[in-house]
C-alpha cells in the first residue's frame, strides 16, 4: 500500500509503502481504542444512569452485583461445610483426649473429681440448619478454651508424674551387691563378739573383698569416713528424710556432696571397723530411725541396674 502524507504548512510531501504487517498493526490499534472508548462509555454511562436514577441502568446494576454475591455466598458455603467438619473432628478428639487425660490422672493417684468432667453430648435433631459464620466463629472460641484447659491440666499432670518419678528414684530399692546371698538379717541375733542377744540395725552382704557396692537409689554422699565400729562408711541421702548407711568398705570411692545416682559403683566390700569378715553392712534409716532394708529391697528388683564406674 502505497500512503502519500502532505504537510501544507511547511508546503512539504512524504511518500512510504505500508506492508501487511504495518496494516495489521493499525487495525489492532484501532480495535483497542475502540474497545477502550465502549468500556469507558460503559462504565460512564452506568455512573451516570446510578446517579441520575435512569431506570434501565437500575435494572442492570442489581442483575449484575446478585450474581456476584450468590458466587461469593456459594463459595463461602462450600468452605464453611468443609471447615465445620473439620470442627465436628476435633470436638470429637478433644472429648477422647479429655477421657484420656482423666484415666492417666487417676493411674497418677490425682482426684478426678477436681478435674473438668468430660462434657457428653446427644439428643433428637430437631430444627437442623446450616452453620453460619457466627456459630463457627463460636464454636471455634469454645474449642480453643477447651484446648487452654486441657493444655493446663496436661502441665500439671506432667508435673505430677514426673515428681512421682523423682520420689521413686530416690527410695532405696536397689540391691547393693550383684548376686550374694544376704547374711545375718534385721532384728535381734546373738552378737558375734559378745555372745548376748543385741539388735542388728540392717543387712548383711557376705562377700570377697573388692566385690562392687552399688547405691541402693540416688542421692547425695552426706557421710564418707571411718568410723570405729561401721570403718569405712558411706552414707547417702535420698530425700524426704530417707538415708541409706554402707558399712566395713574396703575402700570408698565417692566423697562428700557427690551427687550419685542409683546403681552407681561408690565402693568395694571388705572388713573394717567391727566385723568379723569381708561383707556390706547395709542400713536405711527414715527420719531418724532404722527400717528394715529387706522390705525397702522387696520393693525392686533382685539386682542393680549399674549406672556408673568410678
């Protein structure tokens, strides 16, 4: 196409050949504008037609804007159905973990009847509808209190355990030597220097010499020392007024403030003090009076569990 352009002020004339591809160009160019100019005169007319009223216009504008909101409506719908499902499930594992956590209460030896009581739920259906925003809203706030109760009762119920724990650590239950046979046991015997009746205030370990001594449970070493009729004793608290006494030791291999725990090697069996023989003499007081170690011992196992070598 040959276009020929004629500028009448400066008396001038350009002449150039326009290809498809420049016609086509153009003619994209015009159809934009065109369409560009509808949707303007589009949007104009409907600003127009609101604000004067016009009555075709206020027909068209409603048609429009309710189908954009029941598309709105049906999608919020879908998702809330979805989501208040999900609500349903976990309204259903917060009353199973609620029946749980009151039956581990109970194992803990914790009264149940302070606790929340596991909320039941039933009855006809009467007058179903679908949930709104407003009730999942709600029933989501009363879910997350039930979690923050249940949160807080789990903490306490942790606590409680692990103090459960902690005291079971430290009661003397533990055998104090591997496999030996006990010796003279507690109560009244006939003393082995004087011949008379005397009370033997624990138990007996008979052994060779070097034969490893194990704490009975943990706890610190609050005696290490020799003592004229106990030579070489040990004595470990345990809390809550419980003390366990190792007696004729060959030798001592903890120290005063040692912190031990159960099962762990504190010392060697052998002859000092007032003994006839190699052998433990093992003693357990409880505030301040000697107890009987075989029933302390009956409470666990036959042997200890070795912690540690020192």
């Amino acid at each position: 196409m040959h276009v020929i352009i004629t500028d009448t002020r400066f008396r001038s004339t350009r002449a150039f050949e326009l290809g498809a591809k420049g016609l086509f160009t153009i003619a994209l160019c015009v159809i934009v504008l065109a369409v560009s100019s509808a949707v303007a005169a589009y949007h104009a007319l409907l600003k127009a037609g609101t604000r004067n009223n016009w009555p075709i216009v206020g027909q068209i504008l409603p048609q429009v804007a309710s189908q954009d909101m029941e598309a709105q409506n049906r999608y919020l719908r879908e998702n809330l159905d979805v989501m208040a499902t999900r609500l349903g499930e976990l309204q259903a594992r917060m009353v199973q973990l609620d029946s749980l956590g009151e039956r581990v209460a109970q194992l803990a030896g914790m009264d149940t009847k302070l606790l929340k009581p596991t909320p039941g739920a039933g009855g006809a259906l009467v007058g179903e509808r679908a949930l709104s925003v407003k009730d999942f809203s709600q029933a989501l706030a009363d879910l997350q209190g039930e979690a923050n109760i249940g949160e807080d009762f789990l903490t306490v119920l942790e606590s409680r355990l692990l103090d459960q724990k902690l005291q079971r650590a430290m009661i003397p239950t533990t055998r104090p030597v591997n496999g030996l046979l006990t010796g003279s046991r507690f109560g009244r015997r006939v003393d082995p220097f004087t011949g008379s009746s005397a009370m033997h205030t624990g138990l007996d370990f008979p052994g060779p010499v070097g034969t490893p001594i194990y704490a009975a449970a943990g706890g610190v070493v609050v005696t290490a020392m020799n003592h004229s009729d106990y030579g070489n004793m040990i004595e470990v608290d345990h809390g809550n007024d419980v003390i366990t006494r190792y007696a004729h030791t060959s030798r001592m291999l903890v120290k005063v403030g040692d912190l031990i725990k159960r099962g762990q090697k504190i010392g060697l069996i052998g002859s000092t003090g007032r003994s006839t023989g190699p052998h433990l003499h093992f003693e357990v007081w409880v505030s301040g009076r000697y107890k009987d170690p075989a029933k302390f011992l009956a409470l666990g196992r036959d042997s200890p569990t070795v912690a540690s070598s020192r």
